[in-house]
C-alpha cells in the first residue's frame, strides 16, 4: 500500500524526470514563430573579421561560447551569396572545430538559427533541451544556401550545435526567447538530475525508516 508519503515522493521523481516534456524541435520558421515568444532576433554581432569570441549578446541574454568564435559576413567575407531567408549578415564560425555549446546568463525558452557546415556534403546538428534535430548542410556558393533549425520549450540555460565537417560550421541569423530568470548554479550536471536523486534519496529514506518500523512492531 501507497500512503500519502510515498504518493508525493513519487509524484516529485516523475516531475524531476519530465523536464524536457513539451520540448518542439523543427526546421519550420512558422511552427516556433508561433511557439516561442517574446523573440530578439540577431543578425550583426560585432565587427567583421574579430576572432577569439567567446561571448555574445543575445538581446537581453549573453551566450558564452564553449570555444572561440569568428566573426564574418555573407557574401563578403563567408561564401559568395546570400543563404535562405535571403539571409546576408553575420555568422559566428566555430573556427574548423566540430561542435560548440551555449551557455547563457538567463533561462531561454526558444532559440532558431541559420546554419551551414564550411564543406558541401555534411550535416549540422542542433541539441536542446533533451531534443535533437540533424539536417543536411547546403552549399556555401549556392543562392538559397543554409539550413533552418529551431527549438522551444521548457527553460534551459545551454545548448550545442556540431557538425560531421572536419572544416566546422557557421550560424547567423540567431533568435532567443527568454522568460528573464537568471540561470543560478545548481548542483549535480543539471537543474532535473539533482531534483531526481534528491526524490530518489528521500524515498530510500523513507523505505529505510519503514523497515526499522516493522522490525520494532515484529
């Protein structure tokens, strides 16, 4: 028999556990338009050709980069025309490494981005919030180049993006939604983990003392 101890112990592991429900990954723009809000979008994040960044501002969100970043622009200085969306600003170059991943000083409940990996014939993929969404890289000298990728759900505090190219990737066009709390730090590799063992734990206890209970009563 379940009491009412034990109900709410176990209703605490399962809510600890569903963090990433209602999550939605899509290529569609419409689909998180319509799903994220109170967006910012970005499309110049400093000066052309200034290596070595490892913060940007997002809106009212700073994302901290988990390696150095490059900055360049379409058809000037990254490939010779303008992606989807009719997309020519700025993107952030991951410097030929494989894969980087954002951590941001508020909660963010939806982020979109155009990406490209540098050599035809490879794949990007975007992982966020227990979601994960890989597609098939355009050309970077073809018109209409690109792909679009988004998330929103519940709040998270970092994301990656990686690629199969050896010769790394770059994205622009970067939109966030935030609901304005600060990320704090928690303990355990995430917020949804230390909630679990903590559930986990109480239970043991709980079991423990109910033994020693029967034990006396015997």
């Amino acid at each position: 028999m379940i009491n009412k101890t034990m109900a709410v112990l176990l209703l605490g592991a399962s809510l600890a556990f569903a963090s990433s429900a209602n999550a939605t990954m899509t290529e569609n723009r419409n689909t998180f338009e319509n799903g994220a809000k109170n967006l910012v979008t970005k499309s110049k994040f400093g000066e052309e050709f200034t290596y070595d960044v490892k913060s940007v501002a997002l809106g009212n969100v700073n994302a901290t980069s988990s390696i150095p970043l490059t900055i360049y622009k379409i058809a000037s200085s990254w490939g010779k025309s303008a992606w989807i969306q009719k997309y020519s600003g700025q993107v952030l170059f991951s410097d030929f490494k494989s894969s980087f991943t954002l951590t941001f000083d508020k909660m963010v409940t939806g982020f979109s981005f155009l990406g490209m990996a540098n050599n035809e014939g490879h794949q990007l993929t975007f992982s966020a919030g227990g979601e994960k969404l890989t597609l098939n890289s355009n050309s970077t000298d073809n018109p209409g180049g690109g792909n679009y990728f988004g998330w929103f759900g519940k709040a998270i505090s970092s994301l990656t993006i990686s690629t199969n190219d050896p010769d790394g990737f770059a994205i622009g066009k970067i939109s966030v939604a935030t609901n304005g709390q600060a990320v704090t730090p928690v303990p355990g590799p995430e917020a949804g983990a230390g909630l679990g063992a903590l559930a986990l734990g109480s239970m043991a206890l709980y079991m423990k003392r109910r033994r020693k209970q029967d034990v006396a009563i015997a």
